[in-house]
C-alpha cells in the first residue's frame, strides 16, 4: 500500500491523541530567521506529564530518494528526546 505524507501524519495524530502534537513545527519564526537557520519537522510531539516529560520528533519519508537526500536531520536532534524516520513500511 502506498501511503501519503498526510496518511503518515494522521497515523502519528493518532498515536499522540493525548499529547501535544505539532504538524510542520518551527525552530523559530519564519520572518526573523537567517538563510539556513530555520529548521521545520514535519511534526512534533510532547506528552502531557509532569514526571516523565519528553518530546519526540518526526521527519517523515514517502519516497526512498527523499530519505537518502535529506542531510538536515541531524539539527532536529536539539529539539527532541526522540527522533524517528516515518516511512512505509520496506522504504528504509
């Protein structure tokens, strides 16, 4: 089955229902941002405790040429306790 991004953000939705969760999330805003500053997720989540607090992030791929190129990952790590590739399954 083929899935679309939007598919893939709805499934992640799901998953974080009783989370906060931010679809193309922001490292700052747009205007202010220098060339090459501004980085987007494709979303983000953070559970609702006081305890146990952490974030997650998410790029996710529908296309195995898309995951290959993507050399931005790795400045998302600051913003997340957890980050994971969302993909069909067989794609990575």
């Amino acid at each position: 089955m083929k899935y679309t991004a939007n598919q893939l953000s709805g499934l992640l939705a799901s998953k974080h229902s009783q989370d906060v969760f931010v679809v193309e999330c922001k490292n700052g805003p747009t205007q202010s941002a220098r060339k090459g500053e501004l980085l987007k997720l494709d979303a983000w989540a953070m559970s609702r405790s006081w305890t146990r607090p952490a974030m997650y992030g998410y790029e996710i791929k529908v296309s195995r040429s898309d995951f290959l190129k993507d050399d931005k990952w790795h400045g998302y790590l600051e913003y997340c306790n957890y980050f994971s590739f969302i993909c069909p399954p067989g794609l990575i």
